[in-house]
C-alpha cells in the first residue's frame, strides 16, 4: 500500500524532461578516460544527432566527480558547471563569487586538499531560473554523527547576465533546511513551470517536499509519511532519481539497494 501511495505522488508530479529548453545538453565527463589517455575531461555535445564526444582543457584540473552538475544556456551552449566546491564559468575559471560552496570541516579535507571535488554522490544540481539566472540546490555533509553526515540543503544563485556572460555567484550557502537526510531530486511540476524537490529521510519513514518556482523563489517543506525502503543507511547520501515522465521515482542507499 505505501508503494502505491509513492507511486501515486510521483504520477502526479508529472514531470517530462529536467529542462523544458536546453539547459542539459551539454555533459562534462573525464578524469581517465579511456578515449583520450592524455586529455582526461571531455563534453557529450547533445546539440547534434548522434551527439558528439570532445577532449576539452576547459577546467582540466577540476574533476568531473560524483558531486558536479553542469549547465547550458537556452540555446544549448556550454555555460557554466561546479564539482560541489566552487562555481566555474564556461572557460573553466572560478566564477566571481563562486570561490567555496559547501564551506565546513568536509570542504577544508576535499577541496581544500585537492581531494577531487565534494564527497556527496548526487549532491547538487541546478534548475533554470528567470532569464539569465540559475538556482543551485546542494548537500552540505557537517555532522560528525554517524547516521546523520549529510544534514544540510543549501541553495546558491547564478546570475549569467553579469560578467559579460561569465556570471556572478549572487549569493550562496543559505541553509534552506536541516534534518538526517539521503539525496534530494527534482520533478518537474505538472504546470511546465514550478519544480517540486523530493528528499528522504536517513533514519525515518518519511519525505519531505519543496516547491521551487522560477522568480519567486522556495516553498516548504511538507512531510509525506510513508515507507522508506532506503532507511538506515548509516552513511546517509546515496541516490534518488525520477523517470524522465515523473511516473516512477527511484531511491537507493548502500544498505537496502534500489
């Protein structure tokens, strides 16, 4: 019963694909790639049909790691992309104000130390905002507290029309919630406009739900009290994922699998 109550919720979320224009076309991958030896980061063009595969020196000391996201402009172009420590623009430097993201005890032993980018797998994204802006949701790890290592939801600011085009980090790190948490995903709204954020807890049957619509900002959360086969996963994190229509979500930890 509880399956079908989760099952319910995400047909009505209604989501199609995660941008509505072409903000996901472009994906950065790398770090020992077995096309290029020498040239470890490359981009998956989506532009063209089959997509194309480039080496790019762009950010080449930046790892693609499991806490990245990168995003495109309206057109499909490369625009600007983080590895959950810092924002970087689109030719690969540190975007004004961008320079620490997730700042805490986890940011100084990762990032600081060239460890490779944020530790938390599926721990940021972004969604397209009004015109130029882009909203940045990510997953802060602080608590020294086994069970509960990923307490934090932060949301940052990208504004693309600054700069020249290269961007300014408008604000960062505001805490929009605190709790013992696996990963959050977002659905598109069945209204094309409005993202609903789902997120579990690590040690309870329950999710907790936002509402974040372009120009206006944030809503939540509310609670939804239903099984959650992910629970107890004493490391927290792990994944979550929506179907690319919104009709089935998918929750997976290192204890209890998909």
């Amino acid at each position: 019963m509880a399956m079908r109550h989760l099952i319910l919720t995400c047909i009505l979320l209604m989501s199609a694909h995660l941008f509505a224009q072409k903000h996901d076309y472009i994906w950065r991958h790398g770090l020992q790639s077995p096309f290029w030896p020498d040239n470890s980061n490359f981009f998956i063009d989506f532009r063209t049909f089959p997509p194309t595969i480039e080496p790019t020196e762009i950010g080449k000391d930046v790892y693609p790691m499991d806490a990245g996201t990168v995003l495109s402009d309206k057109n499909g172009a490369f625009a600007w992309f983080s590895d959950g420590c810092s924002v970087f623009n689109k030719s690969g430097q540190v975007m004004q104000g961008g320079k620490v993201i997730n700042p805490g005890i986890v940011f100084d032993n990762y990032c600081k130390s060239g460890g490779g980018g944020y530790p938390i797998r599926h721990g940021i994204f972004a969604l397209p905002d009004k015109d130029d802006h882009y909203a940045i949701f990510h997953q802060r790890s602080e608590s020294q507290v086994l069970g509960c290592l990923h307490p934090d939801l932060l949301t940052s600011h990208v504004d693309m029309s600054e700069n020249n085009g290269y961007g300014t980090v408008t604000s960062a790190n505001k805490q929009f919630f605190h709790n013992c948490l696996l990963t959050l995903s977002a659905n598109r709204h069945a209204n094309g406009r409005d993202w609903w954020l789902l997120v579990a807890s690590t040690n309870m049957d329950t999710f907790y739900r936002f509402l974040f619509t372009p120009g206006q900002g944030l809503q939540g959360p509310w609670e939804q009290h239903i099984e959650n086969p992910a629970k107890g996963w004493l490391g927290g994190g792990g994944w979550s994922e929506f179907s690319s229509n919104g009709s089935q979500y998918l929750n997976h930890s290192g204890i209890s699998g998909i």
